[in-house]
C-alpha cells in the first residue's frame, strides 16, 4: 500500500500548492464567508452567469461529489459541482484555526480503509501521515484504556493479567447469544453486561437518543473488543490523514481537473433553476430532494464547542495529558456518562501530528436533528431505514439522476466507502455516456 512514510513527513506542514482550482465561484455577499483555508481565498470571485448548460450537474463538493466531479472532468465532461456551504470537503472539511490548530471542525475525521484501490486513487491528490488512531474512555472518574483491550480489564481488575486469563473471564461472563440482532446484543455477547454498561450503554443513549436495543447491531458491533494489548481504535490496515489536511487533499483534486465549474454558496433549487444539465447527482439528503413529501427521515445532529489552549495553559495539563503541549492524553475521550452532556473531547493534533504549541479542543454535544441542522446522522434502525425505502423507490424511476454518498444513499457509510461508490457511479456513467 502506497504510504511513503518518509516522504509524507517531508511534506507535511508545507505551504499547500497554490495553482488556481478548475473555476470556484461565490454568489455576491459571500466571500468573506469564504475567507478561510479551503481553496476559497486561491479562488477568483466571478458574477455568475444567468443560464447555463452543463454536462453533469453535482450537488455536493464532500467526498461523492467531488470524486465523481474528478473522475468525469477528467473524461472530458463539463461538470458543475454546487454545495450550498461556503466550503468544499462536506463534513471532511477541515481547516486552520484562530490559534493556528489545523481542526476538524465538524467532528474527528478518521481516515481507514482495507481497500489498496481507494488509497491508490486518493494518493493522486495527497501525501499520507500514518496515524495510529489511539482513544480513551473517562468513566468512574478516571481514564480508561480503550477499545476494550488487555490494559482495559487490568484496568478494571485493579492489577496485572493475561490474554489467557482475560478470555477465560470474557467466556465466563459473556451473556451467549449466536446471531446478535443489535447493538445491546453484540456487545454483551463479546464483554457481558458490566462492561457493556460501562463503556457502551451510556454513551449510545447519549449519541442516539435510543437505546442499543434499538439500534443495528452494527453501530456497536464496529468497535473491536481485543484480549491482547492492541489499543488502537480502528483494525483496518490502512489508517492514516492526508498529510496536509482534507482540504489540501481536496485543492489538489480541484487543481488538477480542469473542467469541474464549483459554485459555493449556492443551494440546489437555484442550481436547478440555471444548469440544464444530461445527468444530475445527487448527494444531499433523499429526503429533501423529494421535499419531504413522505415526512422528514430520522437524523441525529451535533453541536460542537470548540476552546484553544496556548502553551502555559497546556503546561498546566501535563500531569493529566501525560505528554507536553496536550490538554488531555489520547486524541479522543468519550464520556460515557449520563451526567455529562456531551459524548466526547477530540484534540485532534494528536492524530494531524502538528508541531505547534497551542492545542485545540471539540466537545461534541449530540442533539436532535430539525430542518435548521446539518443532517450529520442517517439513523441506523429497522424504522428508520423503512422510512428511508419509501424515497429509494421513487429514485430507481429516475434513470438521469444518481444519489450516491452518506445522505442520498440514508446509510451510515465511511469516507472510503463514499469513495468506493463515487468511484463506481462514475465508471456506470462513462460506461453509458461514453466520452464527449
Ligand atoms: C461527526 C462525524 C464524524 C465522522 N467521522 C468519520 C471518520 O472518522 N472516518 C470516516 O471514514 N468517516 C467519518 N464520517 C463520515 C464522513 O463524514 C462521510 O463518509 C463523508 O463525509 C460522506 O461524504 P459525502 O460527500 O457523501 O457527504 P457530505 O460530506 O455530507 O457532503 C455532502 C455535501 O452536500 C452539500 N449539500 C447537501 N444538500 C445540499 C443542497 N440541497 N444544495 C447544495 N448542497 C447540498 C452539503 O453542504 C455537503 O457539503 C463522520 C461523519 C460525521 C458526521
């Protein structure tokens, strides 16, 4: 797999390449909005025309958008990529700071995939800093060792132990269920109820506002539960952050596709009304394409609050963080915890391996989901997803329209498997379009 380790330290925290992206423009107003790292203070704010015709017209510059924008420019297509934000990137979007902390400012973005193609095709447009993703949880008044691992059940014993003794333990105390049917299932399944209570109910009422009975066995059943002392988040064999950022992934993707016209700012009724277009994609959310006319689907939302520390306050910390110039000792902490309102503290320079002094931190404060909020959450239950086929139905009569990505596709999907799907739809259009 293609990670030059050493040639990624090199390049990280270089000043990102300013060649100008494909066409980026700005409705009037907006650009102050757009002052920020993202391609947007490299763009030239241009008035834009009144009717236009265009190949593909692409609502959303996250992951899908731009990706399927990328494949099909470069086939020669004019396409027109829209996103009502003031940025590209969608919630991968991430950006420097006030205090100078490169930020993922909607939420830790976690870069892993088990698939060579996906880090083939994203390494055209980035150099990669490996990470090992390592979390904690704070619970009972101290920090704990987690995913649940070796370290964990000592932790919890309150002396030393071994695999050995460990798995007897878990065999012992794991409640026997053959085919876990959800998330409160699959996990005491694999830890029984205590740990389960410990580290998972909690946190999951908090997230989903539902309990893990009601939930896909998958949403708990992803995070690993080890009988060694591999403390790492995420198992897949690839984990690391494009080495300047996702948005600097991004530019360079913009700046090497001559042929993608992106429009921010903008929303995708007036996009509608100025593109005639051969093909329209979708990625926003299916249920607003269809205005609703089912009722809204189930999300979840966040809020964030962000707070930046400089070094003298971060010295003041180092008891606690164990390590000089961080506030707290593991890129993320969740709080499992019902009295505390949010589910987890990200300091995301843990895993950006940023040399700077200051620190940030996000606290992320789950909330219910209201047309005025970012859709962050499809909801991953039975109901939900019943709700969901109502819409896949009236999109399958649509032959000139592809949904792809998290929102369109109402599924609880990874970036590399946005990626993975971008990629596909646009190999299925080229097939049918042909070039120009
Ligand atoms: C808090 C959080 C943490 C996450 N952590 C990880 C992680 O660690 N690892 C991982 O692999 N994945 C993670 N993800 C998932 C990741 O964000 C998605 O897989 C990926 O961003 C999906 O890309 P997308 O292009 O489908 O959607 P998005 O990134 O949501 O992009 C869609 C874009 O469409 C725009 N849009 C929507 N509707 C309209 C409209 N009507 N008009 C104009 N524009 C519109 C939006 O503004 C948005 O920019 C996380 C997601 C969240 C919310």
């Amino acid at each position: 797999m293609a990670v030059d380790a050493a040639d990624s330290r090199r390049s990280r925290w270089q000043p990102i390449p300013h060649s100008l992206p494909s066409k980026v423009s700005f409705p009037s107003g907006s650009i102050d909005q757009g002052r920020q790292r993202g391609g947007i203070e490299s763009a030239i704010p241009r008035p834009l025309q009144a009717d236009t015709s265009t190949d593909f017209l692409i609502i959303g510059a996250g992951f899908s958008g731009l990706v399927i924008a990328e494949r099909l420019a470069s086939a020669g297509w004019k396409c027109a990529v829209v996103d009502r934000r003031a940025h590209f990137g969608g919630n991968a979007h991430d950006r420097i700071d006030p205090a100078g902390v490169l930020i993922h400012p909607y939420g830790p973005h976690y870069f892993r995939t088990n698939s060579p193609r996906i880090v083939d095709y994203l390494s055209r447009f980035t150099a990669w800093h490996e990470v090992s993703y390592k979390i904690n949880s704070h619970t009972r008044g101290r920090y704990w060792s987690f995913p649940i691992n070796l370290n964990t059940f000592e932790e919890y014993l309150g002396r030393a132990s071994t695999s050995e003794e460990f798995s007897t333990w878990l065999e012992q105390t794991r409640v026997p269920i053959d085919n876990p049917q959800n998330s409160e299932e699959v996990i005491i399944s694999q830890v029984g109820r205590e740990l389960y209570e410990l580290f998972f109910e909690g946190y999951t009422l908090k997230q989903w506002k539902r309990h893990p009975r009601e939930l896909d066995a998958s949403v708990c059943g992803r995070i690993p539960v080890r009988t060694n002392r591999d403390d790492r988040y995420l198992s897949e064999t690839f984990q690391a952050l494009p080495a300047n950022g996702y948005t600097a992934m991004f530019e360079n993707l913009l700046a090497a596709t001559p042929g993608i016209d992106l429009r921010l700012g903008m929303d995708f009724k007036e996009a509608k009304a100025r593109w005639n277009c051969k093909h329209l994609v979708f990625t926003g959310a299916i249920d607003e394409y269809y205005e609703r006319r089912f009722g809204p689907l189930p999300y979840r939302s966040l809020r964030f609050e962000h707070e930046s520390f400089d070094a003298e306050q971060l010295r003041r910390r180092d008891a606690i963080s164990g390590k000089s110039g961080f506030w707290q000792p593991a890129m993320q902490v969740n709080y499992p915890d019902a009295e505390t309102p949010f589910t987890r503290i990200v300091e995301i320079k843990h895993a950006t391996g940023q040399n700077i002094a200051a620190s940030t931190i996000l606290r992320e404060f789950p909330k219910d989901w209201t047309p005025a909020d970012e859709p962050f959450y499809p909801v991953p239950a039975p109901a939900a997803r019943a709700a969901y086929q109502r819409y896949a139905a009236l999109a399958v009569n649509e032959p000139n329209t592809s949904f792809i990505g998290r929102l369109a596709t109402y599924r609880y999907y990874n970036m590399d498997q946005v990626t993975a799907m971008a990629l596909t739809e646009a190999d299925k259009l080229l097939a049918r379009y042909g070039s120009p």
